[in-house]
C-alpha cells in the first residue's frame, strides 16, 4: 500500500458490519450480564460509588463514578451495573476499529480488527464485568487513536484530544503515564519530532493538567496512598509478575492474535505508507520494560497491543490470502478453537460448580462473582449468637466481604459492616460507643496488630459457598471476639491495610 493512501484520505468507515458486529458484542454481553453474581471489586466500586470523592485509596474516581451512574440508571443488580462495562467494551471496539483504518484499512481490515478485538480474551474479560481495566482499555485505546492522529496528519489541533484523553485516564487509573512515556519516546526516537514544535502541545498539557489537577490534590493532601498500594503491589507480587510477563503477552489476547500483533510492531519498518507510526511500535517494548522494572502485572501492557492488532490487520489478512487453502484451513480451526477458549475463559458460560480447574488457574476473576449472598448467609448465621448487639461490631478483613455485607446484609439483619482495608479504612472506625463483642470475619494472625487489639476470639463459623467453588472466601474462618483492649478511633490506624 503506497504512502499517498494511508497519508491522504481515508477509506470510508465500514459503519453498518462494525455496527453488527458491536450489536452482537452488546446482546451477548447484556444475555451473560446476570450469571454468577458481583465481583468483590464491583461490590466495593457500587460502596464507593455511594461515597462520591476525587479520589480512594487505591484508584482515582471514574470507576466508582460509573458504577454509582449505572446502578442507578439500570438497576443495583450485577446486570445493571454491567451496563457500564458492556457500553466500554462496544467503544473500545469501535476506537480500535477506527485506529485500524487510520492505517488505510478497509472494510474487510476494519471489519477482522472489529472481530479480533471484541472477541479477544481480554476485552471479553473487562466488557463483562465492570473494573478499572474497562475504562482503562477504552481510554488508552482513544490516547493511541488521537496520538496517530496527530503523527500521520501532523494536525497539532489533536494534542487537545490526546490531553483530555490522557486527562481522563489519569482520573481513572496513573498507569497511563507508562503509555505516555511509551509514546513519547517513540516519537522522540523515530519521528516525526515536528509535532513537539508546536503551541498545541502546550495546550494538549493544559488540558490534561485541569482534568488531573482534583485527583492529583486529594491524593496529596490523603499522603498518596495509590503510591503505597502500588508499592505494596510491586513488593508481594513483583518477582511472580516478572516471571510471568512475557508469557502472559501472548495469551491475554489470544495465542491466534500473536503473529498479528508482531506484524503491527514490524509493519512500520517495511512499509514507508506507516513510516509515521513507528512510535507505536516502540512504545509497546518501552511500556514493558517499564513495568518489568516496576514489578507491573502482565495485563496492564495489554491495552496497548489492541492498536497493534490494528496495524498489524493488514499485513495478516494479505499473507493469509496468500496462503494454500490446507493452511487456510488449518488457520480457521485454530482460530476457531482459540475462540472458544477466549469465550470459557472470558464470559460465565459453564455453570459455576464446573469453574474449578483449568478455567480458575487461568483467570480467577470468575469465582470472584460467586457465592456472596451465602457469605452473607453464613455471618448472618454467625451474628445470631453475638450477644450484646447493641454495641457489637462486624469486622472484615477486605473489601470485597464488608461490600458484600453491606449489599445483602440489610436484608439479613446485619449492621453496617467495618473493615481497615483499602479506601474502607476512611469510612471508619466504628464508633468508641460500640465497645464489643467483635465479629470478626477472617483469621487474626498470631503476633499481628490485630491479635493485641481484638482478644478473646473463637471460631463460631466457617463458610463455604455451595457451587463448591475454590474462590478467597471459601474456607474463611468467623470469629466471636469479647474485648477491645483500645477504643476504636486509637486501634483503627494500627489495623489498616492498604494491601
């Protein structure tokens, strides 16, 4: 493809099967929205959501934001709030779609990159079920699609698009900074600079820096608690990370997708029509070793191979043409069986007694969904034999079980639940009023702050969910504590956790 028809006009945009295939994204999506139940990080993200603010202690607002907008547009069920993740997902395909055609992808280019890109592992992963990574995927997606804007036109205009976009992203997740970083050197390395030389970077920055600015300040003025978690992150999982990282590139995707997405980081060495994205394809080396020196996990790189599959659609799809109809064949059954591994991997499809396994050691966010409301069941059993239940108190070890409680417990009888862990820690302490007993929802270790400031603990339950499904809480211990030995405003800073 000559450099006069990737630099000049582009092809049309192939609207109507685009638009089929981010119809059947969204019906198949909405269909399984229901199955298994909230992920504990959803469960925190709907109590986060009811408690606005500029920032948490582990992530900056949008995610909560959007739970707390679907939730109250569609409904506080898992189908409700998943409307937010499913409506991510359909625009990050289309903004993929449309980064494949600012190549000169055509309509076949734009309507493969359509199907890769919402069949992929990943992105069935964070179109199901809301997380930070749904927003994220989207966001890096839209800062890749306005930055090769801005290099194949050289239309300085697009820095104000790549700011609000990298403003954004900021209120959402910092590890877009990595992205930015990525894509600045390869402009820097491989051109073209001329775009530097302009007022609208200024301005592109200006943007950013309004968007990011609140969440920049409440972080400061809380003592940057998102550099503690990340820390924390770095230093419990870091060398498991570094292990893992390479490998992990070539499945969250899909192993079919691998060789597409080299042809993306070669094609803009051997075709002079996409000299001008040679940024992107230094930029995704730079970003992992970034994160392999920070001890990242695997999938925060993932985002930015969905511009690669892009660049790299054409060069597969020509090869592909080229190929003998018995290795075309051979192409379509591996495609075909990478799919449907993408799918039981990505979308609750088996029933949840059959997620043991194989399907758990690979992505273990499934049996995250499953089983809260006989958690909830099982320490509303526990509660009955709180004496005292006036001044007694409900104490977890994690976010995800005080979001549990504090969705399904009303209905069961139970009070508003406490826990030290991530952004819950700011919503407490328990008031000094409530002295004791303590129900405490996992095990005090010996020799842990917990164990000199909560005394006289005995196991009074054990839960386990009925799909016997092998998830954090299966096998988590309750215990029935009688004595604080400190008031609670003085013993809370020593049980925080922000990790």
């Amino acid at each position: 493809m000559g450099a006069g028809r990737v630099s000049g006009s582009l092809p049309r945009f192939a609207a109507v099967p685009v638009g089929l295939v981010v119809a059947l994204q969204a019906v198949v999506l909405t269909l399984l929205s229901g199955r298994y139940g909230f992920h504990r990080d959803e469960l925190y993200f709907l109590a986060a959501g009811k408690r606005p603010a500029w920032g948490y202690v582990d992530q900056p607002p949008i995610t909560p934001w959007l739970a707390r907008a679907s939730t109250a547009v569609f409904g506080e069920t898992p189908t409700g709030l998943r409307v937010a993740a499913t409506l991510l997902g359909m625009a990050t395909v289309v903004v993929v779609v449309l980064i494949a055609r600012e190549f000169g992808g055509g309509r076949g280019v734009q309507v493969c990159t359509a199907v890769a890109t919402a069949l992929s592992t990943y992105v069935l992963v964070v179109s199901h079920m809301l997380a930070t990574n749904s927003a994220d995927t989207l966001l890096w997606s839209l800062i890749a699609f306005a930055g090769l804007r801005l290099l194949r036109t050289g239309d300085g205009r697009w820095w104000l698009a790549v700011g609000a976009a990298a403003g954004l992203g900021m209120m959402n997740k910092w590890l877009v900074l990595l992205l930015l970083s990525g894509l600045g050197i390869g402009v820097a390395v491989a051109g073209p600079r001329r775009v530097f030389r302009t007022w609208w970077l200024a301005a592109g920055i200006g943007v950013a820096a309004v968007l990011t600015a609140p969440v920049v300040l409440w972080q400061a003025s809380h003592g940057w608690p998102m550099l503690t978690v990340a820390g924390g992150i770095s230093d419990d999982d870091g060398s498991e990370n570094r292990v893992l990282f390479v490998p992990m590139q070539l499945v969250y995707l899909s192993p079919v997708l691998v060789p597409v997405w080299i042809a993306g980081l070669v094609r803009p060495w051997r075709d002079a029509g996409v000299r001008w994205a040679r940024a992107l394809a230094i930029a995704y080396p730079v970003v992992c070793v970034e994160l392999l020196a920070l001890g990242g996990k695997p999938y925060y790189s993932v985002p930015l191979l969905l511009p690669l599959v892009a660049l790299g659609a054409e060069p597969a799809l020509r090869w592909l043409a080229r190929t003998g109809t018995v290795l075309r064949a051979s192409i379509g059954v591996v495609t075909a069986v990478c799919v449907v591994v993408s799918v039981l991997i990505g979308l609750p499809v088996v029933p949840a007694t059959a997620l043991n396994g194989v399907l758990l050691a690979v992505n273990k966010e499934p049996g995250e969904q499953v089983g809260w409301p006989e958690f909830a069941d099982t320490v509303a059993t526990a509660w009955a034999q709180v004496p005292d239940k006036d001044t007694a108190v409900i104490l977890t070890d994690n976010y995800g079980e005080a979001g549990a409680l504090e969705y399904y417990g009303p209905e069961r009888g139970l009070p508003q639940p406490y826990s030290p862990h991530m952004s819950y820690a700011d919503w407490g302490p328990p008031p000094d009023r409530l002295v004791g007993p303590v129900l405490v929802i996992g095990r005090i270790e010996r020799g842990s702050p917990a164990s000199r400031l909560i005394t006289g603990c005995h196991a009074v339950a054990t839960h386990h969910n009925a799909e016997g499904v092998d998830n954090d809480e299966d096998g988590v211990t309750i215990s029935l504590c009688d004595t604080l030995t400190r008031p609670w405003s003085a013993a809370w800073p020593q049980l925080r956790r922000f990790y």
